[in-house]
C-alpha cells in the first residue's frame, strides 16, 4: 500500500510540518448538528491500548462529546488478537458494538465491508463535510461507497536507544550489513540487540513487512498482492531468513516466539535491549518510559538506508445492524472532527488521515521526527507496505505462523514463502 499520490500527501506534508512551529491553537468552533439521540447509550469497541493511561485520556477526551451531545458512550476493549477472531461474529449476531475501530485496509475492514456487516456512511460524509485524504478515504470505500473513518498514519522502522549507540561508538546504520555489524557490537557488550517478540504472531507480519518493503520497494510488494508475483520468490525467502539469521546469531531475546508484545517492549524501555522495530505508535510510550532518548530510522536495506514500511491503523466504522445509526453518526462526527485529530496528536502521539492545523502542539523531539519524517516521505518519497493489512486472513496466518516457524526452527524461509503463495492461491 503506497500511502501516496504525491499531490495528495504533499498537502498532508505541509500541514504535518507545522506541528513545531510554536503558534498558537485557537479553539476549534463545534461544527456538529444539533444533539440528535438525546439519552442514548451506544457502544464503542477498539482495540485494547498498549497503554492503560492512554485509554483513560482517551475516555476522558470522549467525555467532551457525551457532554456536548448527551449520548453516553460505553467504551470497551478487546485484544488485537481476540478482536480479529470475534469480531465478525459479535456483527453476525445482531448483539455486535455500534461502532467499532478496525484496520483501514482489504484486509480488515475491506473484509467486513463484503461480508455486509458494516454500514454504508457515504451520505455522512456529504451530509457533514468530513475530509479525509483521497488516498486514506479510498481504503475505506468499496464500490463507490464509504464505510468508515480512515485510521491514522502509521509507520513501521527501527528504534534505537542513541545513549547506548554513543557508548559504543556505533553510527545510526546505513544499510543492513552496517546494523547488522551495530547489533553484533551491542551484543558483545551483554545487551540484547533487538527487543523482538513474536509470541502474538502479528509481530512476525511486521518483520517481514519492513524487511521485504526495504529490499524491493513498494510497487514489487504490491505486485504480489495482485498475483502478478508470487510470494514464493526469493525476495520473500531472503526477508524471512533476514530474521532467521539474527535469530541463530543470538541478536534476538532468548526464544522470542515466547516473548511478547508487552515484554519486548519492556526490553526496549528499560534499557536492556538497544533497538526495537516496530511502528509509529510506540513514541507516546516511549516519551513516558523510556529514560533516554531514541532515534527512529527505516528499517535498512541490503545496500542503503531502506524506506518506512507505512499504512492506516485502525478507524472507526458502524456495524450494519446498529439500532441506533443517528447516535453513532454523530459520534463519528466527533472522532472525524479537525479538534478530535489535533487532540491525537498531542495526546496519542498518532498522525491524523485529514488535514489539521497543528500549530502549537506540544510533542516531543521523537514525536516531532515522526510527523516530520512522514511529511517527508509523504511527499513524493516511497512507502513499504504492512502486508496483513492487504492480503486475506490465510496468507496473513501463513505469514504470522511462517514467522514463528522460521524463528523457533521448525520451517525454513523457502518453507514458510511457500505457505503463503499457497494459502493465496486458495
């Protein structure tokens, strides 16, 4: 998924770019319709946050919005994992939540769109002027119709901890054998080199997303999408054993399809491991938990720096047989507003998919890299794809299992690049 036009992001550039600019924000003026649903209650599932405080800022920020609309919205969570396997059948059953965040992509939201559980929103988007990006808006948008909010800009690459790399005299990695040489000398100082777990599965489709996308780009990855090239290609296998090989080089934590998302984490903040690859949306708990600063890179390219794996996260749709479609229309309104995509900024640390006037926002230096990074790459530059996102549910079981295989010994690369074309042949 290549998050350009370039036209299109070249405006989002320049809107991102101002978030360090030091002006002031003026209150936004409420642009919503008169409180419709009065005393209404509805529910909002999303994906539980990898930080508690984070979903409580979030509460408190809907909070505003019950107040101004006097519709109470019940906020309730479930992990990436359990979500992705009982979320079809809680909308199956009629007793599913009214709005729901899931991922802005073929993949996850395209596959409810088809399955007809998620309600066509085209005439809210007519009716209260929300603007999306084109090239966000089309990921949600199925023959012509619109069903969601696009999820916010995301980027996948490699964090590292710059107070460690300074004590060992190592240079931020221009190419994979150049971090490759960084992990071994990291290493060799008793340190782990890269805080990965891959117990979840999800992980795994991150490595291979950011390893594949760097070696060959983004239109080859896309290629394969279409069928136009197979997965079972050398290019596959050499991502997959990228990983393999750190792996049974001891660059990785001890037996990491044991290890978690949470825990990798944890490596990372507490200054036992020195990198950790992951995506954008760590910075907010890397600002809070981490004791020293990080730089954030691509994940590097067998001959060059590499480029951002980058995509949508997950934004809100409305089940298809929701009661109370007027209440969670107006909640949508809110989560699409200009106010509610500046209050993600400063807040969760995340990239809105509409232009926003960020002036004045309060970020990190982290926090401002990113948005400038992607305003950079967004600007004409190439973007690698997270692959679960656009592929079926059996090419991406195929990917998280061939992972974990790779990792714990069980399949070679050749074996786990098969199962995929395999499974999307199907």
């Amino acid at each position: 998924m290549r998050l350009s036009p370039s036209k299109i992001v070249a405006a989002a550039a320049c809107v991102l770019l101002t978030a360090c600019t030091g002006q002031t924000i003026e209150p936004s003026q409420d642009k919503s319709d008169a409180p419709a649903g009065k005393g209404t209650s509805i529910r909002w599932l999303i994906e539980e946050p990898e930080d508690a405080a984070a979903l409580k800022a979030l509460k408190d920020h809907v909070a505003t919005f019950e107040k101004q609309s006097g519709i109470k919205v019940e906020t309730t969570t479930l992990p990436f994992d359990t979500m992705r396997t009982v979320l079809q059948t809680q909308l199956r059953s009629g007793e599913g939540p009214d709005v729901f965040n899931w991922g802005s992509g073929p993949g996850f939201g395209g596959a409810l769109i088809k399955a007809g559980l998620v309600a066509d929103i085209s005439d809210a988007y007519d009716k209260h002027g929300w603007k999306m990006y084109d090239f966000a808006k089309e990921r949600v948008t199925e023959n012509g119709k619109v069903y969601g909010i696009p999820g916010e800009l995301e980027t996948i690459g490699l964090f590292y901890n710059k107070d460690v790399f300074t004590k060992l005299g190592i240079q931020e990695p221009k190419s994979l054998d150049e971090l490759r040489a960084a992990a071994e000398k990291v290493r060799a100082s008793g340190m782990v080199p890269f805080a990965v777990g891959n117990k979840e599965g999800w992980e795994g489709g991150h490595l291979l997303s950011m390893a594949l996308s760097s070696d060959i780009g983004s239109e080859a990855v896309e290629s394969m999408f279409g069928g136009e090239k197979s997965w079972n290609s050398p290019e596959v296998v050499s991502a997959f054993r990228v990983w393999k090989d750190f792996n049974d080089k001891g660059l990785l934590p001890k037996s990491p399809t044991s290890v978690d998302y949470d825990n990798s984490t944890s490596l990372y903040f507490s200054g036992k491991a020195a990198m950790i690859p992951t995506g954008s949306w760590l910075v907010g708990e890397i600002d809070d938990d981490a004791k020293f600063e990080s730089g954030y890179i691509p994940f590097p390219a067998p001959d060059g720096p590499g480029i951002f794996t980058g995509g949508l996260g997950s934004g809100p749709f409305v089940s298809a047989t929701t009661k109370k479609k007027d209440a969670a229309i107006q909640f949508l309104n809110f989560l699409a507003s200009e106010e509610h995509g500046r209050w993600t900024v400063e807040n969760l640390h995340t990239i809105p998919a509409q232009p926003i006037k960020t002036e004045g926002l309060k970020v990190s230096p982290l926090a401002a890299q990113v948005l400038q990074d992607t305003a950079k790459f967004s600007e004409g530059g190439d973007f690698g794809h997270n692959i679960d996102v656009m592929v079926s549910d059996a090419v991406t079981k195929a990917m998280y299992d061939g992972m974990q295989g790779v990792m714990t010994g069980q399949r070679t690369p050749e074996e786990a690049a098969a199962a995929m074309e395999k499974a999307a042949k199907k």
